[in-house]
C-alpha cells in the first residue's frame, strides 16, 4: 500500500489557506472564471536561456513584458505500463482509499496542477473534464466542471461518470467531495502545497493513486532533470551580486472585485522569483501568505518589478489602469520604469510538469526582456 506524506507543516497551512482564499477571491470574478478557452497564444524566442543576451542592469529596464512559454506544449512521458488496480493509497488527510479503476479521471485543483500532472503521466486521454485553472491546449476540448470560478458541483462531476476523482482542499465545498464518495467514487485528496520543492510529491502522489508508479518515477525524473538544467543556465548567467539583482513583487489583482493582494512567503511565488535570481521583497519585509496590499508596504519595499498574472492585468486595464488603482506604485521603481511581467493565469503558478518552462519564461522576461516574446490578442 502506498502512503503519502501527511505532516502538516506550518508552510502548508500557509499555502491552502492562500489558495483556498485565492478561490474564494476569484470565484465571482468573469476574468477568473472564463475557463472555457485554452491559453493566449504566447511566443517566445526558440533560443535557450544560456544562448540569450542577459540583460546586465535589469533594475533599470524600462518598460512592461510578458513571460512567454517556448514550447508550449505539456511535458509528457512515454510508457507502456497500464495502471495496476486496485490501488490502495492513504491520502494527505489520512483516508485509506482503494482505486479500481481509472478509466474515467477527474484531476481538479485551483491551480490546475493535477490535470497537468495526469497528462504528463501520459493518461490524458482517460481524463473526463477539468477545472478552469487547467488552460493548456491539450485539455481544451474538456468540459469545464468548476462554476463561478472554482466551486465544485455534485451534479456537473456525476454528470461525467468519473471512476475516481483526484483533488486537493483548494477547491470547495468540500462537502461535494462527501457526496462523491457516498455516490461510491473513490476521491483521493493530494498535497494542497504548490512550490518547485514539492513536484516530485505531487507526481508520486496522482501516480500512485492510478497505479502507475513507472510512469511517476518517468515523470519526476524528467521534470527534475529539465529544473535542474533550467536552474543551472540562471545560475550561470544572472549576477552573483544581490545588490545586481532586481527586487521583485507578486502582486495579485482583479480589477472587477477590487482584490490587489501581494504574494508573501510560503506563497509559492517566493519560490519562483528566489528560483528566476531575483529577490522576494515580501519575504524581506516579512510578509506572509496573501495580504491585502497596502500604499505602506508597497513604498516601503519599493519593488524594481512587480509580476502578475496576464488576466489579472487586463483586469485593471493594463498597467496605465495598475498605476491609477494602486497609486502607491508610481512612487516605487517598479512605477517609475513601468516594469510589469505578467504570464497566463493558468501557467505562472501552476508548479506541475511545466514548472521548468515556467521557471525559464520568467527568467526570460526579467534578464532578456526583449527576447522574452509577446502576446497576441
């Protein structure tokens, strides 16, 4: 029998109660809820991170970009194991579930993570239906089964006849989850914690769960191999000196609600920007979790760039209408430089089998902005 790791960590408190209020912030929110397109078409240069002219004073550089994927398509490994059900595993909240069958899949989370993480398994065809977050061209033509954003119903996941049902605690009401099991589904709950240190847990987790742990060792060690590569190259490139190094801020927005949150440590945003070479005002500050940003904290840090999420932008009508609402940002250098990077929704913190892409793009837009690539409307 598989076991997963179930310690409650104070970290991982921190991040589900981040994105269970992330979910609730988004729920009533048509930028966050539109789920039913796949992702913006992005390019970016074909060339490798080592291969590009990194930029050498990149807390001067003027002006927004947007982190673009080069390959866009899902990392997917090649095996010819079938699952080998049943498959009893003890989930993350200590609930031994047996799993008979996986012909019928539900991977669903608010970060998009588990379906991502399916399909790297090579398992994509047995998926039934995804959540909003999963935005990737390869589960496009799914039925989206969260409403309003990220809530979950009994009738929308009934009506797709899943034979199990993988999840976390970031989407709700989690009593939809006690009439699945009482329909007689089995529903495995995964780790709730999303970072670049946790992905091997995560694959392990949803492959043990299907009963293909082949294709989960496949999986983590393309995935490791491909972060350590991508690591590596920033490592080479970006300056040794922190006082080099821009200082960078997450800053969570949706304009039609009038939510501007900034991302703190244990965050998992903490973990991108430390991972990209440049340094986690939030952290320094010691901001935790999600916090309603104030016009103190944001002078006070004075980020040199601020990342957010491509629709949460557009929400607030761009970086004109970011510099208006938030006011306190013209006087940071982030306002000054309009220095803005945003990346997809469904991408920037989805820490699944694409997070060496992810790391890379973002890399890309804050070292070579100019090679960074662009979004077509």
């Amino acid at each position: 029998m598989a076991t997963f790791i179930a310690s409650r960590r104070s970290s991982r408190h921190a991040y589900v109660a981040l994105l269970v209020a992330t979910a609730l912030l988004t729920s009533g929110c048509a930028a966050a809820a539109s789920g039913s397109a796949a992702e913006p078409h992005c390019e970016a240069s074909a060339l490798p991170f080592a291969e590009l002219a990194i930029d050498e004073a990149p807390r001067a550089v003027e002006g927004p970009s947007t982190a673009c994927l080069a390959d866009a398509a899902l990392p997917t490994i090649t095996s010819h194991e079938s699952p080998q059900l049943p498959a009893t595993v003890t989930d993350d909240e200590g609930t031994e579930v047996t799993v008979t069958d996986a012909s019928r899949i539900l991977a669903l989370d608010v970060a998009g993570s588990l379906a991502a993480t399916v399909f790297g398994l090579g398992l994509g065809d047995r998926v039934v239906g995804r959540d909003s977050s999963t935005g990737f061209a390869e589960a496009s033509a799914l039925p989206v089964v969260t409403q309003g954003g990220h809530n979950l119903t009994a009738e929308a996941l009934l009506a797709l006849d899943p034979s199990v049902v993988i999840t976390d605690t970031t989407l709700g009401p989690l009593d939809v989850l006690d009439q699945l099991r009482d329909s007689g589904i089995p529903v495995v709950i995964t780790t709730s914690e999303r970072s670049l240190d946790n992905i091997d847990e995560l694959i392990g987790q949803v492959a043990a769960a299907l009963g293909v742990p082949e294709r989960g060792r496949l999986l983590t060690e393309q995935v490791d191999a491909d972060l350590a590569r991508v690591l590596a190259d920033i490592d080479a490139a970006v300056p040794d000196d922190p006082a080099v190094r821009p200082r960078i801020a997450f800053l969570y927005v949706r304009g039609s609600a009038n939510v501007y949150y900034l991302f703190g440590a244990e965050s998992g945003a903490d973990s991108l920007i430390e991972s990209i070479g440049g340094v986690d005002i939030a952290s320094e500050i010691g901001w935790q979790g999600m916090r309603p940003v104030t016009a103190e904290a944001l002078v006070a840090a004075q980020p040199d760039l601020v990342l957010l999420m491509s629709g949460g932008l557009d929400s607030v009508g761009g970086v004109d209408g970011l510099l208006e609402r938030v006011p306190a940002l013209a006087s940071t250098p982030a306002g000054v430089h309009r220095r803005f990077v945003d990346m997809a929704d469904t991408e920037i913190l989805s820490f699944g089998p694409r997070a060496p892409q992810v790391v890379e793009a973002l890399a890309r837009a804050v070292w070579a902005p100019a090679q960074s690539g662009f979004l077509d409307e």
